[in-house]
C-alpha cells in the first residue's frame, strides 16, 4: 500500500491506519539492543492515548526507533550490503538476495527491488510513515502530564535526531526528496499535500538544521548510562557523528556541482543538484568532523577498540592478538563493551552464510558460507608493509615478480604459518599481506582462529582451517548452497560463534556498527585534505590512528618506504587516493563503500568490470587458482539512486522519477 502522505482520501480513516501503525511498530520493535523497548502497551487505540502518560510515551517514542530502516546487515532491506559487488553470493541465489538484484540492475520503477518510498505490504516500512511517527510524537508529547522536563527535553532530541536521520537516509536511496517537515493538514482533499520533491541543497539544510537543534539542546547524554535498560537510544555523540556525516556527504562530488545531472530539473525548471561546485562545504565537513571527535575525546566513552580491550583468557602471539582485535572492533558480541561503536542498527547478515565449514560433518552441513568475496575486493587490502600491492616496490620488483605471479599456488612456510596452514598451498596473492587481510577474510588454507569447538586459545598454530577445493569439506554443501569465489567475510563473524560439535555451529550476536569510531577519523581525513591545498600533519594524524591500530606504520614513511612514488601522501590527489583506499579496507563489508563510491563518483570506474573469483569446481590447485568470472557488473548514471515506485508518479503527477528510470 502507498504511503499515505502522498494519496491523502480520507484523512479520518488514515488518522485510524496511523494510529495502528503505532501499535504495530510496538508489538514488531526489533531495533537492536534496544532493550528499553522490550515493555508492550495494551489496547491503545487512539493518539490521545498513546501521549497519555510517561509510560506509554516511551513505546510511542520506541515506535519512531522502530520505523528507522533496521537491520544494516540485512542484504534483503540495504541496499550497501551486495549492491556494488564489494561482496556477492552465487548464481543460484541471486535472486533472492535483494541488494544482489541492486547490483545487478534488476530494480525498475514498476517494480522496485528494495522500496522505502511507500508502503509495500510485505512488512517492510516507508521511511515516510516512520517520519510522520516522528511528527506526531513531537505534535504530542508536550501534552504528556507526568513526564519530568529534562525526559521530555531528551526524548524531543531523539525523535528530531531519527526524523533528521531517516530524511538524510532517503537523500542516500533517492536524491532529491519531499522532506516532511510537518505533519500535513487534516482535511478531506488532496490540496496541500501531494509535493514535490526538493533541490538537493535545501533537502540537506534542512537535515543540517535538525541535527543543529538537537546538538545545541544538550538534552542527549554523551553516552547511555543504563545500558540493561537503553542500549540503542541515540546519544549526544551519534547526533555530533550524524552531523559530520551528513556534511562529508553534501561536500562530496555527487551532491556537490554535479554536472551529470545538469538534465535533471525540478518542477520550476531549476536544476536539482547544484551545478557549482562548493569548496567551502569541505571545511564545514571537516569543522564538524572535529567536533565530533572532540566530543569523544573529552568525554573519554569513544575511542579505537585496541588490543589492551580484547579480553582473553590464554596469552596469544602479537599478530593473533591484534588480528582478533581487529575482528572484535566490528563484531564484538557485546557492543556495550566496544568503545568503538557509537551506534549499532539491527544484526548482520546471517553468520550461517558467513561462516566456512572448518572439519568434516557427519550429518547435514552446520553452516553454508555463501556470502562470498570477489577478487577484485581482496586486492583492495595492503601488502605487509601497509601500501597497495600493485605498489609495493617488494611486490613489482622483477619480470617474475609477486604481483604479476599473485595468482599462482605457493606452499606455505615458517614465515607464513601463522596465517596459512605450513606445507599447504594457496595462492599467491594470500601471502605477504598486512594483518587485516588475514582479520578480515578466511580463504583455502588460511588459518581460522577461534569459533571451533575443540580449538583451545592456547593452540593457535594448530587452529583449523578451510579445505575449500572441490570435493573438499569447505567447498559445497549442496548442488545450490557453496561459495562462489573461494573467500570468506571473517570479520563479520562474532568472535564467540561456535560449532559445538561438527554437526552444529551456534552464532553469537552481532550489532551492525553503523556508527563507529574508525569512520569518524577517515571522514575527518577525507574533510580536510579536500578542504585544504596540500595535506599536512593534521590529515595524517586520523588516517595514522587507523593504520597504527592494524600494525602499520604512517602513510608517509609507509610511501617513501616501499613504493617509487614517495610524494603520493604530499599531494592532494595522491592523499585522496590513498584516504579512498584506507575506507575500502578498514570499513570492508560494513555496507559502506557502496555509498563512497557513489558520493565520490568513482562507481562508474569502479562498478564497470568482471566480478571474479576462484575456479571453485576445480579439485587440483593449479585449477582451482584459475581466475574464474561469476559476473558481469555493469553501472550507469541511473544507479546511484533507487526508482522512486510508478504508482507514487501516477498518484502525485508532481513527482518527477529519477533520470534512467
């Protein structure tokens, strides 16, 4: 069904659909770690009832939480998760997969593969309906009697900062939207409420004025005090981290003098995107970025997840200790000890699709691993001395070198024990590689530490590995369930997942890391070496803290080290290369980069190419490290954005659909 606010016939019957609405986000809430929403309210059925008293005002508030689209990791509801093919799953489920069908070009306005413009009947929320919770929350909830000011104050902050979100979330999907500002009159026509979508500017300026309102109110807390209760309410660090988000977005080359849309013209005959570029935009980002992170810094509850916060109980060598580190720092199973989250959404992707099998089954296959990573993906990570391997001096070095060979078998040896199994064969490419490679990913050979039932942390050299040739326990669970490419997303999977037996694997919980630490440094990184004429020593300190956490040196010695191009990090092109690079690797499979490339309007470079993995039907080695295409990934002007639905341009004639579609 079509959202409302967009085909108003009867406003009395929707006030009623709207009311239920409410309910039903109560009774369907699933927002991670929201363990403060857990209570339902019973038979309430009007408006005035769900602002009655503080108790149901919290679940009228639960229900704004609720509609903001949930479950980041979910690759039916996000688009990021497979869209630009960082990752993929095989032919046999693609098409039932939807951000796999996003990458693929099968979405059409006619029939959208992942909809958020309106209501679709398959349990799946318009952000609008969730916006107009949000306005009706804050047209109410002055009204609630017993409700202490300073709660009253936070919970306006927060149902301001999820109707400043969730507009800016459509901008991401859409472009250009029709920001709901208000809820819309109450009347019997349609006069005053079929819109029109915004320039792209205003649509921004008024999610920037939001965040503004909630920041200078001070009514969030800089972090949640009671976490068996809160956990996943916004705080005052999330609205600092929002703000700096939205601002990297608007300075960024898609919304910024983006003359590829030059066509692209609103109902007054005025360009949608601005045709000039701004630089000032850059500083502003930067500016924000700062604060945000100054936030953290004062109020000490934010920082990198490092290896003194990675609680073992047997000692472990530095480069295991610091590639678990390096896993916990994304999926640590209790986000409430992770200082690195600022806010988590929903749970990932299912860790049975995640999760190779590590030993031979004598019943039905514990996990099915098809989530798969392409190769074009797993050349994005570093060499071992912290610069990309079609860099590396060590790499290029000879007409017989590493690079040019890196697709080739070699035998694993005393160097390389530690992260492929000694006296096995893998690729090439596998070797020599810096530690969040080995964090990162799992692959024929390689070494899996923990999540095994009988793997003592104290055995870390004789920890199990994946088998992933044909015929091979890794390789296919059945004719459909298998991976398509011979790599593994380790670091998606909860270091306390577990088979706990051969037969059966139980996966530990994970909250999406939507916000986290490390993206705030590169989004202050990116801000300011675009807002300034050359880098300095102020972009390479938040790019540095990142690396320095993964065991790398700092980008200048790393380049005047072990690369021809010493000078890269010194100019403003080379530094954003290498700040676009950093994002790739260390925010792999967090469902970012599917809107880097696209603000920074690399996709069309990036997204044009053969999608490429392993020969993985091949039994030998030799076979099975043949280069092997399992798509064809094709991008164009049209797919930065998602159609908005046919049957909103036919109820709203002032609608104007996105170009391509």
């Amino acid at each position: 069904m079509n959202y409302e606010f967009f085909q108003f016939k009867n406003m009395k019957r929707i006030n009623m659909k709207l009311t239920r609405l409410f309910v039903l986000g109560i009774i369907l809430l699933t927002l991670a770690s929201c363990d403060y929403l857990d209570i339902v309210p019973e038979n309430v059925y009007t408006i005035d009832d769900m602002f009655a008293d503080r108790y149901v005002a919290e679940k009228s508030l639960a229900t704004c939480y609720w509609a903001f689209p949930r479950t980041h990791g979910d690759w039916n509801t996000n688009p990021a998760i497979l869209g630009s093919m960082e990752a993929i799953v095989n032919r046999d489920h693609r098409s039932s997969m939807n951000s796999m069908r996003i990458a693929l070009g099968e979405s059409s306005a006619t029939s959208p593969v992942i909809n958020y413009w309106n209501e679709r009947g398959d349990g799946t929320r318009s952000v609008y309906a969730g916006i107009r919770d949000c306005n009706t929350f804050l047209d109410n909830i002055e009204g609630v009697a017993d409700l202490p000011r300073i709660e009253k104050d936070r919970m306006i902050a927060e149902a301001k900062l999820l109707k400043a979100y969730m507009h800016f979330r459509m901008i991401c999907f859409y472009g250009p939207i029709c920001p709901l500002r208000t809820s819309p009159p109450v009347d019997e026509s349609t006069v005053g409420v079929q819109v029109y979508r915004e320039k792209i500017d205003d649509c921004f300026l008024y999610v920037l004025d939001l965040m503004d309102e909630v920041i200078e109110s001070e009514a969030l807390p800089p972090i949640i005090a009671n976490p068996q209760t809160e956990l996943g309410r916004f705080t005052q660090t999330a609205a600092y981290f929002i703000k700096a988000k939205a601002l990297v977005y608007w300075a960024s080359p898609l919304f910024n003098g983006n003359t590829d849309y030059n066509d692209f013209i609103d109902h007054n005959g005025e360009h949608f995107f601005n045709q000039t570029y701004n630089p000032d935009r850059w500083t502003q980002a930067a500016e924000a970025c700062k604060q945000a992170i100054a936030y953290c810094e004062e109020n000490g509850f934010h920082r990198l997840f490092d290896t003194a916060d990675f609680v073992i109980t047997q000692p472990l060598s530095p480069e295991y200790l610091r590639m678990e580190t390096l896993r916990c720092a994304v999926a640590n199973g209790n986000p409430r000890l992770n200082m690195e989250l600022i806010w988590g959404n929903g749970g990932g992707t299912s860790p049975w699709d995640m999760m190779p099998v590590l030993q031979p089954y004598t019943q039905n296959p514990p996990t099915g691993g098809r989530y798969s990573v392409p190769l074009q993906t797993v050349e994005w990570f570093y060499s071992s001395n912290g610069v990309p391997i079609e860099e590396d001096r060590d790499w290029l070095n000879g007409e017989d070198s590493k690079y040019i060979n890196r697709f080739k078998p070699r035998r694993s040896d005393e160097a390389h024990k530690k992260y492929i199994q000694l006296g096995e064969e893998s690729a090439s490419m596998n070797f020599d590689r810096e530690l969040r490679f080995y964090s990162s990913l799992s692959f024929d050979r390689g070494k899996w530490y923990g999540n095994a039932f009988n793997n003592s942390p104290a055995d870390e050299l004789d920890c199990l590995y994946p088998k992933a040739r044909y015929g091979e326990y890794s390789n296919r669970q059945s004719a459909t369930v298998y991976n398509a490419t011979g790599y593994w997303p380790k670091k998606l999977l909860n270091f306390h997942s577990l088979f706990s037996d051969v037969n059966s694997f139980s996966s530990g919980y994970m909250s999406w890391p939507d916000m986290r630490y490390a993206n705030l440094l590169l989004y202050a990184a990116e801000a300011l070496n675009e807002s300034k004429a050359q880098p300095d020593n102020e972009v390479y300190q938040y790019i540095d803290q990142v690396r320095k956490r993964a065991g790398l040196e700092g980008v200048t010695d790393s380049w005047s080290k072990y690369t021809e191009n010493a000078s890269k990090p010194t100019t403003k092109s080379g530094m954003r290369a290498i700040i676009q690079r950093e994002r790739k690797i260390e925010l792999a499979f967090e469902g970012q980069y599917h809107w880097d490339c696209r603000r920074w309007k690399t996709a069309p470079a990036e997204l044009n190419r053969p999608i490429e993995g392993w020969t993985v039907s091949e039994a030998d080695a030799e076979a099975y490290y043949q280069v092997f295409t399992v798509y064809t990934q094709k991008f164009s002007l049209r797919d930065y954005f998602l159609p908005i639905p046919e049957s909103d341009i036919i109820n709203n004639p002032r609608l104007i659909q996105n170009p391509g579609y």
